[in-house]
C-alpha cells in the first residue's frame, strides 16, 4: 500500500511538474519504470496508469507499449493488448512479435494478417512438416497441427519457427506448461522481448511443480546449445558400458598373516639365527575391469547387469637363512563377479549426476603354493623338504554403491567420471592339495584353507581333518604336518574397499 501511494504521488507531481513546463518534469522512462515494478506485483491496473504516462510522454516508448500490453492480456483485455503489440510492432517490427500478434488475434476471434517474413532466412529442413503444421494452426485445428510442428522442431531443432508455432498451438489447446517450453525454446534461439514476456505470462499460470519442469527443461536446452533437450534420447534404451577402474582391497587375514610371520622373523633373528631374512606382500590395489549391458527403464531410472574382473594379486611371504632355511608361501587371489544393478539419474542437461547400487556374486580363486627346505644347520629347523599346491575356490556375496556424473557427448555417447565403495567377501575355500616331503608324508588330500592363531599371532595354512598339511614356523618351533590346527577358523578373502574409475557408455 505504501508503495502503490508513493507512486500516485510520484505521478501527481509529475504531471504538475509537465502542466507548469517545469525543468524537473518526470520522464516517460521513469513512468515505464514504475509501471514495472507495479506489473512485477502483478497490479495490472495501476501499472497500465504509469505506462499511459509514460506514452503520453513518448507515443514511440516500445517498452512502455508492450508493458501495457503485457498487462492487459494478463487482465483477459485481448482486444486492448492486441492494439498495443501492434503498435509495438510498428516500431520495432520482427517475425516472432507478428506470429504472437496472430496468434492472440486468433484466441479474440479477430482476423489475422499473414505473419511477416524473415528477410534471409532459410526454409526448414522439414519443409513439408512445417509447412503442413503452420497451415492447420490457421485453420485453427491445433490438434492435427502438434504432430507435424514436433517433427519439424526434430528434423530442424536449430529453427526457432517450428518451436514458436508449436508453443502457440499448444497455447490454443490450454496446455500452458507445453506451450511455456517451446515458446522458451523459441525465444532461447531466437531472442524476443514479446515472446519472453507471454513465456512469464504462461509459466505464472502453472504450479510450482510446472514451473520447475520448465524450468529446468529450458536450461537442459540452452546447455545443450541446440533444440534437443539434452541427455540420452527416450527411444534409446539399450547401452553397453565399459568400466575400467580401480579398487582398494581390505585383505585382513593376509595382512594379519604377513605381520605375524614378520614377527616370527624378527624374534627368531634375535634368539635363533641371526641371518634369517624376511619379505612380505600383500596387495592393497586392483585394477577392476567391468562390462555392463544396460537398458533404461525411464529417462531417470536404469537397470544393468554388471560383469567384472577383479586380479587382486599375489600375497607372499619368504624366509631365508645363510644357514641352508627357505620357507614360503604363495597365494595369487582373483575373482569374478556378476551383479544386478539400479542406477538413478538427477536432473536433466548434458551433465546428469546418478546414484547407483546393487547385489554382487563373486566366485574367487587362490592358486596357493609353499616350500620348505631346510638342512638342519643350527637343529631349531627340522632338515628335510616339503612342497604343497593347490587351487582353492569358493563363492563370495556383496553389493556395491556408486556416485558419478554422466557427461553426455551426443545422443549416444556418455562419459562418466565416478567413484563408489565395493563389499564382497568369501570364506570356506577348499581344494584338492598336491604335496610332497622329504618323508613322503602327506600326498594328495582335500583340504581348507584356515587361519591358525600361534604365538606370534595368526597365519593361513591349509588343514585337513584338524590337522596341519605343511610346515609353519613360528619363534617357538616349527609345527610338521599332521600337527592339531588348534583353534583354526575359514580363512577368508574380502575385496571390499573404495573404487573410482571411467565409465564410457554407448546407447542405440
């Protein structure tokens, strides 16, 4: 209220000022500056006062004509409104305003004059559709003219026409969010004061849910920098995704194992041997090497079938004596998995952040090697020899959860920076074990691979039957096989840990 009085009296006194010829006479730019702020507040009646000053002033003040123009559509005076996009087409004439001049004069009822040509622009790809569909909307049968005018924007999405023509047609059928985004389309390509003007008139007769989709489709549209709104196009539901990356890996037993043999190694140096020498691996990285066909269930929501290969890599331990001692372990792990995934899509545009997750089923493998060798110098090591190998399998279960962001190169093509947390893990592995020792003690057996607590902490050694099937040292002897694997659990193998990578898809 206080604003609406200070305007009347901001008008009054001007208009004293322009009846006494004073020098400090309100201008129409101030006039039509005021009617906005009042058309802003949707106060249509009182801003058409300002903006009538404001062309008493200067009959040629464009901005002031097409204000008041704006305000008597948004108050239903389609006659008044019409008379005023004249006027502001005859000052600053252009194709768009005279197709938007048709187009009210059609919704009044009033005849409409044949819309201006664009000097120098070039006919439509799809000529024949765009032709056809203009030619119905002036027959007024908007329905029969929708299918053509979206052909035409598809063969030709460059050319704001087709797009402004579609947006007026929906206009006539009441659908204002339709008729809001390709009027925005068209003005984005083609830029108008009028057409942007009646897009805000359109899109404040929407819900805010409304608003927002066209909102975000037109910038979906001005990102894309052409007609298409960007992202994969809906009829392309099939993809095939290549998903080089890398995994962190937790490995616990392992790492437990290698600590436990240092120890050993180190307290034997002090007590025992001092030329005992130890070196320990266990991997922490993998490459992860996925494949994943994919099928799109909504522009949104995707659902793939996520195949990969995981070559976690060796862990090992050596230990060696001047003294005539080798001992060492070899466990060279890799996995398969298959899974079930759902990807979720946020947004629209070329740039389309997704969560994404799902079920894991890993068969993993452990091709495990071992020798001892030892010739009894210093009688803490038992002389003789003994080697065992074997291929240990079992099935491992998880899931997996992943964040990125799909850059779309096109209609087909996407690229996806990402990164997410694997877990899958796996126990119970068993195989048929091939030794040999010197005694000729221990021959082919079906065994476990177990993690058996020593003094020095806990280690992984094949058991069979509760008993040990190779030589383990630790600081307090060596334990011969056919030893009780006292307190022996399931080792297990867990490739659970953070993963990044590239992923490169292709739709069609």
């Amino acid at each position: 209220m206080r604003l609406n009085i200070s305007f009347r009296w901001f008008a009054l006194l001007g208009l004293v000022f322009i009846l006494n010829g004073k020098a400090y006479a309100v201008t129409s730019a101030e006039y039509a500056s005021a009617g906005l702020q009042l058309y802003n507040q949707k106060n249509y009646p009182q801003a058409i006062q300002y903006y009538s000053a404001a062309i008493s002033l200067d009959p040629n003040n464009a901005a002031a004509l097409q204000g008041r123009a704006n305000c008597y559509y948004g108050l239903g005076q389609l006659p008044q409104a019409i008379a005023d996009y004249q006027k502001v087409y005859a000052i600053a004439p252009s194709p768009q305003l005279s197709q938007f001049i048709q187009a009210l004069q059609a919704k009044a009822g009033t005849a409409a004059p044949a819309a201006a040509a664009v000097p120098g622009a070039a006919a439509p790809a799809s000529a024949d559709s765009y032709n056809q569909g203009v030619a119905l909307y002036q027959q007024r049968q908007y329905a029969a003219a929708v299918p053509y005018l979206q052909k035409a924007t598809q063969d030709n999405p460059s050319d704001s026409k087709a797009y402004y023509y579609l947006g007026a047609t929906y206009m006539m059928m009441g659908d204002n969010k339709d008729a809001a985004l390709n009027l925005g389309i068209s003005n984005q390509k083609s830029p108008n004061t009028s057409v942007a003007a009646y897009v805000t008139q359109l899109k404040a007769r929407l819900s805010p849910e409304d608003q927002q989709w066209v909102d975000g489709q037109l910038a979906a549209s001005a990102s894309a920098g052409s007609g298409r709104i960007a992202g994969v196009k809906p009829d392309k539901k099939f993809g095939i995704r290549f998903e080089p990356g890398i995994s962190t890996l937790s490995m616990n037993d392992f790492l437990n194992n290698a600590q436990t043999n240092q120890s050993a190694a180190a307290t034997l140096r002090a007590n025992v041997d001092p030329t005992i020498d130890y070196v320990g691996h266990v991997p922490t990285l993998s490459p992860n090497i996925g494949f994943e066909p994919v099928y799109r269930l909504t522009p949104n929501l995707e659902l793939g079938l996520p195949f990969s290969i995981i070559p976690a890599g060796i862990a090992d331990d050596t230990a060696t004596s001047a003294n005539g001692v080798t001992v060492t372990d070899s466990f060279n792990i890799s996995a398969f998995a298959i899974g079930l995934n759902l990807r979720y899509m946020f947004l629209k545009g070329d740039f389309q952040p997704f969560i994404a997750g799902g079920v894991l089923v890993a068969p993993m493998n452990i091709d495990y090697s071992s020798s001892y060798t030892s010739s009894g110098g210093g009688g803490f090591f038992p002389s003789g020899s003994a080697t065992a190998k074997g291929n240990f399998t079992s099935m491992g279960f998880g899931g997996q959860i992943q964040l990125g962001v799909d850059w779309h190169l096109g209609d087909t093509f996407v690229i996806t920076p990402f990164g997410g947390y694997q877990f899958v893990s796996a126990s119970n592995f068993t195989s048929t074990v091939s030794s040999s020792s010197g005694s000729g003690s221990g021959t082919g057996q079906s065994v476990q691979l177990s993690v058996l607590p020593t003094a020095d902490g806990r280690v992984i050694t094949p058991t069979a039957g509760g008993n040990i099937v190779v030589p383990v040292v630790t600081s307090t002897g060596v334990l011969l096989p056919g030893s009780t694997a006292t307190g022996a659990v399931p080792a297990t193998v867990d490739l659970g840990g953070v993963n990044a990578g590239l992923q490169i898809s292709l739709f069609f």
